[in-house]
C-alpha cells in the first residue's frame, strides 16, 4: 500500500512512514498524536504531518476524544482512526493472517477454542466499556455502549422500535474474518449481555451480508445493575 497522493518527491520518500502510521493505528485502534509519536519514536510535527496528509487522502478521520472522569482545561485530544476506504487500501492483509491463525486453532484445538479466543480478544474492550455503563441508568446504557463503540470504530447507533431498542453497527473491523467464524459475533453478543445487564439477540451481522450489524434489546426489560 502507498500513500503516495502526489508527485512530491518528498512525499513519495515518506510514504513508508505514513504507511507505518496508518498501520499502527490499524492494529491498535483510535490513537492521539502523541501517542503515535511514542510509539513510532517520531517527533510530534513529524506524526502531524503524516496525519494529515492520511485525513486529506480519507485513509483516517478525527474525531473528539472520549474523557471518562474529571475533564481538564482546554479541549480533549483528537484521536485518528482507520476510515472504510483506508482498511480497503490494506487489502485485508490481516483478515488473511488472523483468518488462517484461527483455521489452525480450530484443527488443533477444535471450535471450543476458537470460541474461547474471540471471548478473550474481547476482554479488555469489556474492561473499558464496564465503568462507562456502570456509572449510566439503565435505559441509557445502550446509547453509552453505542457512543463507546463508535469511537473504536464501530459506527454503532441506537433506534427505538414497538418491540424494544435496537443497536445497529455499521462498521465491524473484523467482518471478513467473522464470515468464516461466527464464534466472533457470538462472543461479541454474550459481551453486550453482560454488559447491559439484560437479555439481547442479534438480528443481522455484515458477516453474514447483511447491511449492518443489528443487536435486539428486548422491551421492558431495562437493565436494573449490571453483574458483578
């Protein structure tokens, strides 16, 4: 992949840099400025620059960084994510790798452990979501885990029907991998039951072809706590 963009000769020599710009923020999800200067060893104006060339090519989009607990002075940092189009320009690279990782883990250890690993992948995004939706009421935990999801990258929303609430997403970053192991969808269902506090069902998953991701919240049965 080359995010080349323009006849800039130095731009085409910082090509590989923002490629590894772009893929950090791919394996590790929404990240700040600074926090890519530390992790590439970049200075600041160096991780800015490469940031915005990957906004004005639409590989990133900014958005408000979610602060949890006492906000300071000035504005929360922006952190950058992987647009739709930006994980399409890496071809599905790790769709491939990951999907054949778990092919072997299903003939050596057989579908229960796949099932346990898409439930631990999930662990610390369930460690992070859990104070956000303990601190909620309940009718409104749905619209926190939706906000949460969003800013992962999930593009996750909450609608109202006569049967309850549905929480529709409509990015899922690991889609092409789930296609072939559904255990992901399920493990992500049992995370947002727990999380919630109630009884959900899933309705659709892009996995499977559909448009979006649908999660069904049944009507009249509000979340009162959330288990321990």
């Amino acid at each position: 992949m080359k995010y080349t963009g323009t006849d800039d000769a130095s731009v085409v020599d910082d090509a590989p840099t923002r490629e590894r710009v772009a893929t950090t923020i791919l394996q590790n999800g929404p990240s700040t400025a600074a926090d890519l200067a530390v992790q590439l060893r970049l200075t600041p104006a160096a991780v800015r620059r490469h940031l915005d060339q990957l906004l004005a090519e639409g590989v990133l989009e900014a958005r408000d960084q979610r602060v949890t607990g006492q906000r300071g002075r000035g504005r929360p940092a922006k952190v950058f994510v992987i647009t739709d189009a930006g994980r399409d320009h890496f071809g599905h690279a790790y769709d491939v790798l990951a999907a054949g990782a778990l092919r072997y883990l299903a003939e050596t250890g057989g579908d229960d452990a796949v099932m346990e690993f898409a439930r631990h992948r999930l662990t610390d995004i369930e460690a992070r979501y859990r104070p956000l939706l303990a601190m909620a009421d309940p009718d409104q935990r749905p619209q926190v885990l939706a906000e949460a999801l969003s800013a992962d990258g999930y593009a996750a929303s909450v609608g109202s029907t006569p049967a309850g609430t549905q929480m529709c997403q409509h990015h899922c970053p690991v889609a092409h991998v789930a296609e072939e192991f559904p255990q992901m969808c399920e493990a992500e269902t049992e995370m947002f039951a727990r999380l919630l506090g109630t009884h959900v069902q899933r309705l659709a998953t892009i996995a499977h072809g559909d448009g979006v991701c649908t999660t069904h919240l049944p009507k009249n049965n509000p979340a009162e706590r959330l288990p321990s």
